[in-house]
C-alpha cells in the first residue's frame, strides 16, 4: 500500500513539475502576461493582488502602468507611490532612499 502511495505521489509531483508555467504561475506572472498582449486593464488586477502582497516587481509594474497612462488614466502622483513601495521594499530599514524625484 505504502509503495502504490509513493508511486501515486511521484506521478502527481513529475506532473506538476512538467507543467506549463502558466499553470503554476502566481498573480505576478498573470499580470505579466496580459501585459505582453497589450491588455493593459487586465493586468492591473493580478498587479495591484501581487503589489499588495509585497511583489516588489508588481509594485515597479502598477507605477509604470500609472506614469505611461496604460489601461488607466496617467497618474503621475500614483505612479510616484507605486516607484516608492516597490524601493522602499528593496532597501535597509533606516537607509536612505536611493532615488530622489525633482519637480521642475
């Protein structure tokens, strides 16, 4: 019984790991993807669900959807609080930014 558990379990994992990646992907790589193809309202959702979990990259991704007006209206504000969660999640607490925006 054990040996026909462990076969049934070796199955099922070589399947998953054989898998498209598509299959396997997250709320990033969905909104990756709509991105590509030009979709740029349906990437804003899995973006704004990874961003909201931490994804530094889906933060970086929601703010550059915001500055360049992509499926959204350009928000340069917006765009500027997305940049800044996405860095302050990459730095040291208590270091000092690494990038200063000017108004001019």
């Amino acid at each position: 019984m054990a040996a026909r558990r462990f076969l049934a379990l070796l199955t099922l994992s070589l399947a998953l790991a054989a898998a498209p990646a598509s299959l396997r992907a997250g709320p990033y790589e969905d909104g990756l993807a709509a991105y590509k193809t030009g979709d740029y309202p349906a990437a804003l959702r899995p973006f704004r669900l990874a961003a909201g979990q931490g994804n530094a990259l889906a933060q970086f991704s929601l703010g550059a959807l915001y500055r360049l007006g992509r499926g959204v209206p350009r928000d340069y504000a917006e765009a500027l609080r997305w940049f800044h969660k996405e860095g302050m999640g990459r730095r040291a607490p208590g270091s000092p930014p690494t990038c200063t925006v000017s108004h001019s």
